[in-house]
C-alpha cells in the first residue's frame, strides 16, 4: 500500500515536472525520473507476478530505438546519431516502466493527473497570479513553462484530452474536481490561443467538439458545460490582460493570413513557405535513400536551412527510410486495429478522435523523440487495451 502511494506520488509528479521543468531546471526531471526508476522496477519485483509486462507499442518503440542505433553504420555523421539513438532507448526505458504503472498498477491516472498540474501551473503565470520569472512570450507567441510555443500548445491539447477522459467518468469524480475539468478545457484552449500554433487552434476544437457530440447524448451534462463556461469566462476577464491576447489574437489571425497566402504565392523566409520547403528536402533526400535513409537525426545537415523537418513523417522517411517509417507507424496501425473493438461508443469515438488528431498533428511536428508525446501513446494504448475486446497473444517477458 504504501509502495503503491510512493508510486502515485512520484509519477504525478515526474510527469507533471515533463510539463513545469521542460525548458528551466529540468534537472528536477532528471531526479524524479531516476526516483521512479527505481520504485518501479522495485514494484515489479516485489510484486508476486515478479515479470516486466509489455505491449505492441513497447515493443515498437524498442524496434525503432534499435533500428535508430543501428543507423550508425551508414549514418553520414556517426557521433549524431549514435547520441540521438541513445536518447530513444532512454526515452523507450521510460515507455517500459510507463506501461507497467499503467497496465500492472492502474496507475494511468498519473499521467493524467501530472498533464493537469503541468498546465495549472502555466495558467497561474498566464493569469498574472504568479509573477512571471522567465520570458513568458517571444515575438507575439506564448512559451510558458517549455520554450517553445508550439511544444506549449500540444501538451494543452494533451491537457484537453485528459479533462474530457475525466468527464467520461463523471460517476466516480468528485464534484469539485468534474467541474474543474470544465474550466481546464477553456483555460487550456486560452493558453492555445495564446501560443498562436496553427495546428493546435483547428485540432483541439474538434476533440472538444467530439466531445459535446457526446453530452449532447445527456442534457444535464451539456447543461453543465455550458454553465461552467460561462462562468469560467466571467471569471477568467478579471485577471486577462487584454491588451496581450489582443496581441497574440493579431498574431494568430497574421499566421492564418501568411498560411493562406504562402500556399499560393509562396513567400521566401515565411513560417509555411519554409516548412514546406524542407518537407519537400526530406522527400528528396528519401527519393535517394529509400530503404534505409541516411542515418537518425541527419536531415538537418543536409536541409538547406540546417533545419529538422518539423514533420514526423518526412523527418523518419529521410532519416531512417521506408523501414523505420514501418517501424514507427505500425504503432498507430495498431491503435486503428484494436480501437475499432471498443464496446463503449463514448470511448471508442473518443479516442478515435485522439488518435486521428495525432496523426495530423505530427504534419508539423517531430514526436518521435519527445518523451512525454510517447508516453501519451502509451497511456492511449493501454486504454485502447482496456476497453476493447481481448486477443489472445499478451506480450510478457518473464
């Protein structure tokens, strides 16, 4: 029991601390994660089925770090990507004990727990309740506690999907805490908006909007919904800095503009002519390194702007070809397999949404390589696991 309690603990808050210490003293991050370490494979051992369970995605994410390692030995800069590949059986450890918190120990809610704490404490520096310590903007767009706005705006979509997981569940929550998941999911989109990220402004009002296709089923729940909004948004006015979100709503609507604009008059030095251009430097550099790619982590050498693709699918292609291409998304070929044998339909739609939403989210970011990003998809597949039917053929190592 009070192993399980020191496990809760320490999870919350090391996946909280992903969030809070991602750009400033991340070496908190670097104790606690080696604090967790320990008690988990302690948990295991001293638990009486004494073996390290695994799931496809476990094993896939090994597969990938594996064949990232193996890229070393045509890799056209040996030492990037020998440290990069380091860094993925580092963020694959984690994937290990993750899934066993969560499918041995139930602990799931860790996760979901330590995103909510992660992003209350970045509404508390939005909403001026705590003096700002560290640059919170840069050029028109929110950093928050990460550094980067777009990094901010995808652990806030992550913030919106586990306060719609708790709604699901509103039998068993604490009145105080159902209707705080309200609140989280206006406060979570503010901070999106703030961030000025494109793909998180369409997105994560489709999750939503999934979500109320859902209450919509119960009228006291969509009745709720609109109540707290609204009081939520009374509330909210009296600490927003207007004259801020009118600059970053103006720097929104200037990104929108240049999208639209640069996807037919292509404007050199603008944010999408850029990306787009190093999309079509990473297709090119697969075209030439189809099977196997030039090596993890390499493209930004021989992108012309030595730049990363700032998309996953390009990013792997070029890097790793068309194996660890296969590699990397037989993950969510999996997720598509299982998802479909979820009997709740609340659930299943859900979570389809989530996984769909991901899927687009990684055209304008590289996720392979961020931790907390895989650990999510640990999180959704063992949901997926644990409200679908199941299939013979469990993976456990002893």
């Amino acid at each position: 029991m009070l192993l399980t309690k020191l496990l809760t603990w320490i999870s919350t808050l090391y996946f909280a601390s992903l969030i809070v210490f991602q750009a400033y003293n991340y070496q908190i991050s670097h104790i606690l994660g080696f604090i967790l370490l320990i008690l988990t494979f302690y948990a295991i051992y001293a638990d009486e089925r004494s073996s390290i369970e695994l799931n496809y995605v476990v094993i896939a994410y090994f597969l990938f770090a594996t064949y990232a390692i193996a890229s070393v030995f045509w890799s056209i800069d040996f030492n990037i990507s020998m440290d990069r590949s380091f860094q993925l059986y580092y963020i694959a450890l984690f994937l290990l004990i993750s899934y066993n918190l969560f499918k041995r120990f139930h602990l799931e809610d860790t996760l979901l727990n330590g995103i909510l704490i992660g992003s209350f404490v970045n509404y508390l520096f939005f909403l001026n309740i705590i003096p700002e310590f560290f640059p919170l903007f840069a050029g028109g767009r929110a950093l928050g506690t990460t550094e980067n706005p777009n990094m901010l705006a995808l652990f806030m979509f992550f913030s919106i999907f586990s306060s719609i997981w708790y709604l699901l569940q509103e039998k068993t929550l604490n009145k105080y805490f159902y209707y705080y998941q309200y609140l989280n999911i206006f406060l979570a989109y503010y901070v999106i908006l703030l961030t000025a990220s494109k793909k998180a402004i369409i997105i994560s009002p489709l999750l939503v909007a999934a979500y109320l296709l859902v209450a919509m089923k119960n009228q006291k729940r969509l009745y709720r919904l609109g109540l707290v909004m609204i009081v939520a948004f009374i509330a909210i006015t009296q600490t927003i800095d207007f004259s801020k979100i009118s600059e970053n709503l103006t720097e929104t609507e200037k990104r929108f503009e240049e999208f639209q604009r640069d996807l037919k008059y292509p404007v050199t030095g603008s944010s999408t002519t850029e990306r787009r251009l190093l999309i079509e430097e990473a297709l090119k550099v697969f075209s030439e390194h189809p099977f196997i790619g030039t090596g993890l982590d390499t493209f930004r050498l021989q992108s012309t702007s030595k730049l990363y693709a700032h998309n996953n699918y390009a990013e792997i292609l070029a890097n790793l070809g068309i194996f660890g291409f296969i590699i990397f998304y037989s993950i969510y070929v999996y997720f598509v397999r299982r998802v479909r044998k979820i009997t709740d339909p609340d659930k299943r739609y859900i979570l389809s949404v989530s996984i769909v939403s991901l899927l687009f989210i990684e055209m304008g970011t590289v996720s392979y390589s961020i931790k907390l990003y895989m650990i999510f998809l640990i999180l959704l597949s063992v949901l997926i696991e644990r409200y679908s039917h199941k299939i013979s053929g469990e993976y456990e190592v002893a």
